[in-house]
C-alpha cells in the first residue's frame, strides 16, 4: 500500500529554550530571552477582559493594534504587517522572496529561525563569519552574489548581544544591491542605550527594500500570546499579505499588546532592571572567571574556557537543581550557555549556584 509522501525538508528543527529538565519544570527559567518582569498589569488586566468573550474572531488585520503602533512609532499603518510572532513574518518573508537555489546570507552566529525558514523554502545559507563575536558588513559583502535574494541581520544579535553601530548598518545597505531585500530584526532594541546605535525602524523606515521587524516576546512579556509585526514599504507588505493567512493573530495578543505598548511605565521598570543586572552579572561573571562582554540586552553569551568547568558540565548541575540556561551548541558557539536576565531572585539564586560549582 502506497502512502502519503511528504515533501524532504533540509533544515534544523528550532530546539527552544527548556522549559523542563527530566520532566521537571524549572524553577528557574533563564533559558528563552523572556521578560525579566513579564507582561505590563495592564495588558493582563485587557486579556482577563477579552477572555470573557473568546467566542469571537479576531480582526484579521489587526486594525486598532496597527493604529496604535502607527501612531506611537510615526509611522503609515497601511505599511505594518502583523505576525504571529515576529518569526511568522520571517516566515512570510521567505515564502514570498525565496526560489529553489536562491541564497540568503546571514551572520554566523544570528538567530537560528532565519537559516530554519530560508531551507525550509529550499534556499542556500551562506554564513558571514563574524568578527569576536560581532556581525561583520565587510564579510556579509564578500558572501553576496548574483543569486543573492535576502540578507537578515538581527541588531543587537542573539545569542551574542553584540551589535552593529548606525553607521555600518547604514553602509551595509547602501552597499547591497538593491534587489536584495534586506531584514533587520529589532527584537531588542528597547534595551539598547548606547549614542551609536539606532534601531532598524529609525534608519530605514524610508526605504523600499527593507524588512523591519519587531515583537512583544521580549520587552513586552507576551511571549505567550505570540505576536509581532513588521514594517516596510508598501509594495513589500502586499506581497507578504499574500502569504498571511487569515485571523493569524488572536483576540488576547491583539488586546494585550495594544494595552502593553502604552504602559511606557512598566517597559521603563523593565529596561532599568536589566540594565542593572546586566552590569551586575557582567561583575559577577569576571569574578569567577567567566569570560562575557558588555551587553545592555537582557541576556548574557558567557564562555567557560578559563575555568576548570565545561559548559555542558555547569548546564547538567544547574539543570538538576532546577536552573535552566541555553546551551549553544545549536549555535555552534563551543563551551558556552546563554544566560537570561531573570528576577533580582532568580539572578543572585543563579550567581549563588555558580560560585558552589566553581569553588569560589
């Protein structure tokens, strides 16, 4: 009997950040970027209030959260696009730009989702070696060719947290040809506070052959409800409106995100947290002999070369005591975890740990 034959994709599956460790759930997840603080009151107090009445579609355009995005961010609402998930409108993205045999160039240690999308619709990756960890334009330049179609950089860059200054984003796009659609990801810029960084939205919102995406996993703390939306111009938002499916975005993520996006309070309390945590981890981590850079994101990239423990090995003993960080090597970046910004709990809980685990 012959059966179904599916069709043979060529690409990782994304492995997320654990939630459970041997069937356990954590007790302590640093594991996945999330918000340190989680979602804004009044973006729960709206989704308590929506919940009431899930009987009923969403706007399948999002209308009322794409005005209110339009309006805070000056932008034209008939150029956003949302997603379930900013990774849904990479998805959209690649379905719409992408043949068999094209190429997408990407960082060598960017976010794992743009190399899954770009396989799964039958592109070549080409991966720009970074320099210590950073993206490099020059590198991205060399890789491009005649059957480049897409370029996907996320500034700043998970896993690493390092990023690119304006002026290199810059020339990076006036260097690309341009036929090639460049995507900036903008998943972290609320966190970034230093005076040569401007996010992708501030430097392209003018041109027509960019991507700009943003989400509400991370600052926001609606991971959960998964929403994100992107911005480009409006020939490019038409062709990934051929490819959204419809309703893609529920009633709670459209209701939450419109109250989150107004709590400037509460995004306010989130970015002073990490900010402070950041520079506390980054002192606590040089300490123990941890190598790790500066970062104002809300997650450290931390290397275990300098000290008598493997990556893996701290992994395993955090996990079973119900601690979980991101392991790399999915990433192929060796010897190294990822580490979140968790609670002022959470955070000393973890630093307290690793200190039993060196012997310091």
């Amino acid at each position: 009997m012959k059966l179904p034959k599916a069709k043979n994709f060529k690409a990782e599956k994304y492995i997320a950040g654990l939630s459970l460790f041997k069937q356990k759930l954590a007790k302590i997840k640093l594991s996945a970027n999330e918000s340190a603080l989680g979602p804004s009151p009044k973006a729960v107090k709206e989704y308590i209030k929506v919940s009431k009445n899930f009987k009923r579609y969403p706007d399948s355009d999002g209308t009322f959260l794409r005005t209110i995005i339009a309006k805070k961010f000056k932008l034209d609402v008939n150029r956003i696009i949302l997603g379930n998930g900013s990774d849904q409108v990479f998805e959209f993205i690649c379905k719409a730009f992408l043949n068999k045999n094209d190429e997408v160039v990407i960082s060598q240690y960017s976010f794992i989702i743009y190399r899954i999308y770009s396989k799964l619709n039958f592109s070549k990756v080409v991966y720009a070696k970074e320099k210590n960890f950073t993206s490099s334009v020059d590198n991205i330049l060399s890789c491009v060719t005649r059957k480049t179609k897409v370029v996907f950089i996320a500034n700043p860059n998970n896993p690493t947290g390092t990023y690119l200054s304006k002026n290199e984003m810059m020339r990076l796009r006036r260097k690309l040809r341009s036929d090639v659609l460049l995507v900036v990801d903008d998943a972290y810029f609320e966190y970034m506070k230093f005076k040569d960084y401007k996010s992708g939205l501030n430097l392209f919102s003018k041109f027509k052959n960019v991507v700009i995406t943003r989400t509400f996993s991370k600052i926001y703390g609606l991971a959960g409800l998964r929403i994100g939306w992107a911005y480009s111009s409006k020939d490019i938002i038409k062709a990934l409106y051929e490819i959204k499916p419809p309703f893609n975005v529920s009633r709670p993520a459209l209701f939450a995100a419109s109250a989150a996006l107004k709590d400037i309070n509460w995004l306010n309390k989130e970015i002073h947290h990490v900010k402070k945590w950041s520079n506390k981890f980054y002192d606590a981590f040089k300490e123990l002999n941890i190598h790790t850079n500066r970062t104002s994101v809300n997650f450290l990239l931390i290397n275990f070369d300098r000290v008598k423990k493997t990556s893996k090995q701290v992994f395993f003993t955090l996990a079973k005591k119900g601690i979980l960080l991101r392991q790399m090597e999915v990433y192929y970046i060796n010897n190294s975890l990822r580490v979140t910004i968790g609670s002022s709990r959470e955070n000393l809980k973890l630093i307290s740990e690793l200190k039993k685990i060196l012997n310091v």
